[in-house]
C-alpha cells in the first residue's frame, strides 16, 4: 500500500485518531521557545491538528501533512489566519520560512532512505525545530494491517542524523522509548562573524603602517561639531536605483564622500567625489584612487598598501589609524613623539568611515549603497571579481523579512548593530535603500543581535 493511501485509511479509524502525542509535547515546545505572537510555527506532520490548535495561541502556526483528512473537525473549522493547513509532502522540499517547527510522531514513520533527505528539508526551512520521536515499533499498524513505525532506532542514531547535518544541538531527551530534539541548522550571525576575518596578514598591515606613519603627512584628529550634511556613497547594488538622486545632491552643493570602488563608480557617472576613503590594505586597491582628482581629498588608512600613498598627492591625503595597537606600537618602535587618534569599528569600510568622519566633526550622514545584501543579483553597484563566487545564504531579520547575503555581508549587519549600540545617539543617519542594513533601521535599532540570522 502506498504511504498516503495507508494514512488515508488509518486516519478514518478512531482508534487511531484517539492518540496525538504531539499534543502533550506543546508545554516543552512553548518552554524551550518561548514564542511570541509575531513568530510563525510550522507543524511538520500536523496529524489531527490538535498540537497546532494549542500552540496557535500563542503564535501563528502553519500545519503541513501529506494528507487531506487527518485533521479532527474542530481544528479544520478553526483554521483562519492563525492557523492554515497544506497538503505537502515531506519528502519535498518545504517554501516559505518560519522561526520554529514543530514535528513530533512524525520522523519514525518516514522510511529510512528518506530520513535525512526529510530532516533536510525541516531544519532548512525553520530556523530552530523541535522533535519528538518514537524509538518503539509501532502498536496499531495491526489496524489495517501494515507497518506504521519504518525507522525504528535508538537516540545514538538520531542524533548521528542531525549531526550529520551539522545542525546546532540546543537540547536533547533520551528517555529510552522516545527521544526529544531541539536543534537549529542555521548559523548565528555571531558564529558567521568569528569564521570571517580580515584579508590580510598581521606582519603586513604592521610593515605597511610603519611605512606610511613616516610620510610625514597630516593626520585625522578630533575637531568640533558642525552641521554640514555628507553624502556617502558606499559599493552595495542599490546605489544603482539613486543615481539621479545623487547628481541632484550634488548640484545643491552637498559634499560626496565614496568608499572603496564607489569612487570609480561615481566617475563613470560623471559625480566627483569631494572625499575618498580608502581602509583595505591589499595592493589591489590603488584602483580605488585612480584617476587622482584635483579637488578630492584622500582618507587613507595608514595600513593601506604604500603604492596607494605614492600615487597620491601628499597634500591631498589625510592619514586616519584603524584601531590603535598597530599605529601606538610602531609610533613607539621608531621613537616618534605623536598623539595617535585611533578610528574603531566593524571590519568593513562604511563601519569605519562613519567613526572616522564622526572624529572629524561630522554627524549628519545620508548613505547609499548600504545594502549588506545581494540585491538584483549582485553583490556590489558594480564589478568587483574578488567577491565574485562566495557562498550565498538566507538571512532572516527579526522573524520576518529574507535577504540573500554572503558571509562578510552578516558580520557587517551585525557589526552595524553593535556600532549603532555605541554611537547611535551622536549622529542622525539616513539609509538609503530596501537593503538588510536599512530593515535594521526601519526597525528601529531594537533587533537583538541573535535575530539577524
């Protein structure tokens, strides 16, 4: 008998309607999740539908089962916008996201060359799932005379399955005859951030700073408030869908600072940038101040690639220090008697020009292209081949909207956050743009960092 066929048939017997398991595990689920109105629950083999009917109280529930008479009357004539039904099958991939999924008395019935390919769609399409799971033959397949339980194996293999998912084990049960899960296949952005890191060896950026701190050039310095508003044109793909906006801006006289390669963008579009600010150490980037123009100043970070500075005119450049270890160890080393002014922040060039140009006095601040997201298929407003290939994920924000972003694209939102946590009352900043950055604005800054997932 086919499998939808044997649960069409067994659904239609009371003796087995009678037993939901899945409804006595709702206190553990709303203990170990805590859900709140605003979050979406997905129940993975809803059966009768009495464990959503439950949890529906306390959050939005989407019932998923392969067929279309297992639930009781009274959760079928309750179904509304907090609580839908599907008719889907597991074996297949599952559309839509929700922050958690519910699946219990589910997983031992699904044969055991289909279980992880099962798991696999679960845990990718919820961000954290709880399971239950029967360890035991089954007891009323006898009723139409089949075998309901197909994988029937101890906690020790389960937990092989979600491991060899590399899913995130948050808690566990194994009480001999069943066993409990609560797991997450999908990366915090805390655990993204530790595996991103700069692109350039330490012993580098320390030989090129103490190169370029012996230019005898002028160096960034505090200077008192002002009110002159700054444009910053950063390198994320919205920066495309402003273009006349920004020529406007220009003509009304507001000054134009670019980051990295937006500098080469804004000239191909016939806007001369008044400020260019350059932080990346690799030789790669001298592109980013050619062709040298008369009128523009040049923020370069001291660690920056030397060729950088000798293609500049020494006049025209301002020497700012990403952090303050490497500048005050080398100033010490060659004996020069300075004050260092160090710039903190993220590891990306808009979360270090924000402090820089707040060091310098400014506080107003409306910037384009800060996207931290893959927007009409791009990374950047324009080509930029080293960030060509790397791996794309989905990233949820606050439960609610999807954003496709690479890995250096979370651990700048969540250095954004951190950044906005520190300096958020000092400068009003307007972010231009349907990016994940300007969701996280949008929100209010009240996004905990474990929400931008």
């Amino acid at each position: 008998m086919q499998e939808v066929e044997k649960y069409q048939k067994v659904w239609e017997l009371n003796d087995y309607r009678g037993l939901a398991p899945g409804e006595y595990a709702t206190d553990e689920f709303v203990r170990l999740t805590k859900p709140k109105p605003s979050d979406t629950i997905t129940d993975y083999g809803c059966g009768t539908g009495r464990a959503a009917l439950r949890l529906s109280a306390y959050a939005k529930v989407r019932m998923l089962d392969f067929t279309n008479n297992s639930l009781d009357p009274l959760v079928r004539d309750s179904l509304g916008d907090n609580l839908t039904f599907e008719q889907h099958d597991l074996t297949l991939p599952v559309q839509g996201f929700s922050r958690f999924g519910f699946c219990c008395d589910v997983m031992e019935h699904i044969a055991q060359h289909n279980v992880l390919t099962v798991l696999r769609n679960i845990v990718t399409s919820a961000r954290h799932c709880y399971f239950e799971i029967s360890c035991q033959e089954d007891n009323l397949g006898y009723l139409i005379g089949e075998t309901l339980h197909l994988t029937v194996q101890p906690y020790s293999w389960w937990l092989e399955q979600f491991n060899a998912l590399n899913c995130i084990i948050h808690w566990s049960a194994d009480a001999g005859g069943g066993c409990a899960f609560f797991v997450s296949a999908w990366a915090s952005s805390k655990e993204i951030k530790e595996v991103c890191g700069v692109n350039t060896e330490d012993e580098v950026i320390r030989e090129q700073t103490k190169i370029n701190i012996q230019r005898g050039l002028n160096e960034a310095r505090p200077y008192e408030q002002q009110d002159t508003e700054l444009i910053i044109l950063a390198g994320g793909p919205s920066i495309n869908d402003y273009i006349d906006e920004i020529k406007i801006n220009k003509r009304l006289g507001i000054p134009i600072v670019t980051l990295n390669g937006a500098y080469n963008w804004a000239l191909e579009h016939g806007i001369k940038p008044d400020v260019q600010i350059v932080l990346d150490a690799r030789e790669l980037n001298k592109r980013f101040v050619e062709p040298v123009i008369p009128s523009c100043q040049y923020f370069i970070a001291s660690q920056c690639h030397p060729s950088l500075f000798d293609s500049l005119p020494p006049e025209q450049v301002l020497l700012w220090h990403s952090g303050a270890d490497v500048a005050r160890s080398v100033v010490e080393e060659l004996g020069i008697e300075r004050d260092i002014y160090p710039t903190y922040g993220g590891m990306t060039i808009p979360l270090r020009a924000i402090p820089l140009l707040l060091m310098l006095g400014f506080h107003r601040f409306c910037i384009y292209g800060f996207d931290s997201c893959i927007t009409h298929d791009s990374h950047h407003g324009y080509a930029q081949p080293e960030n060509d290939g790397q791996t794309v994920v989905e990233v949820t924000c606050n439960g609610d909207k999807t954003f496709k972003c690479n890995g250096w694209h979370i651990t700048q939102c969540h250095e954004w956050l951190e950044l906005q946590a520190m300096i958020g009352d000092l400068c009003d900043i307007d972010i231009k743009g349907d990016g994940l950055i300007a969701e996280t604005v949008k929100q209010g800054y009240k996004l905990a960092l474990n929400d931008v997932n």
